[in-house]
C-alpha cells in the first residue's frame, strides 16, 4: 500500500538521476520489511522553484519523501520505515544536501481503491 512521493530540487538531476531517486526509495521502503515489494508504488517529482532557508532555487539541493501508509503500524515501525529510508538516500553521491522522510498515516476508513 506504501505510497512514496519523492519531493526533489530539479537541479539535483545534474547529480542524481530520477530514476536512482526512485530506486533508492523503493528498495529502502523494500527493505523496511514492513510491505510486499508488490504493494510498494514509489514516483518523484522534481521542483525548479524553492527556497531552502536563504538558498534559492540552484543553491538548494533537498529530497523529501512523504510515505504514505494506512494507519495500524506502531510508532517503532513507523519511525523504523523512515530510517531505514533515509539510510537508503544518504548512499546516494551527494555531497551536500537535506534529506527529510515523513511517514503519514491514512484513516482506513476513508482510504478508496479501485483497479481496473
């Protein structure tokens, strides 16, 4: 179920690409042990326009990833997914950037899927 939404500078493309970013997260998520590699589904979205304290745009390389996941798991288990994820990213060769992962829970209940 884990839906992984990659946040990114798109001038960290020069560096990394989206395709890494992607995997990166996947494989971290993988390997949480927490969801079947089939259920994973992980996309990233670059953004030209930011500011990073009082870095613009070029000057503020950033990953965020928003997991997001329904609600049941434990706060160990939680915060366990958004380490081993963060593990995963500080592999990447980046030299100087912020990386951040947030684990937000959806209300089962309010959760709808349908796949066709």
């Amino acid at each position: 179920m884990p839906h992984c939404i990659i946040e990114y500078a798109s001038a960290l493309a020069n560096t990394v690409s989206p395709d890494t970013l992607i995997e990166s997260v996947h494989a971290g998520t993988v390997n949480s042990g927490l969801f079947h590699v089939s259920d994973i589904k992980t996309r990233a979205m670059p953004f030209d326009h930011c500011i990073s304290g009082t870095q613009k745009n070029v000057e503020s390389l950033f990953i965020h990833v928003c997991i997001k996941i329904l609600s049941g798991r434990t706060p160990e288990q939680r915060h366990a997914l958004s380490d081993t994820v963060l593990k995963a990213l500080s592999l990447l060769p980046i030299p100087s950037i912020s990386l951040t992962v947030e684990i937000v829970e959806i209300e089962t209940q309010s959760y709808s899927k349908l796949v066709k």
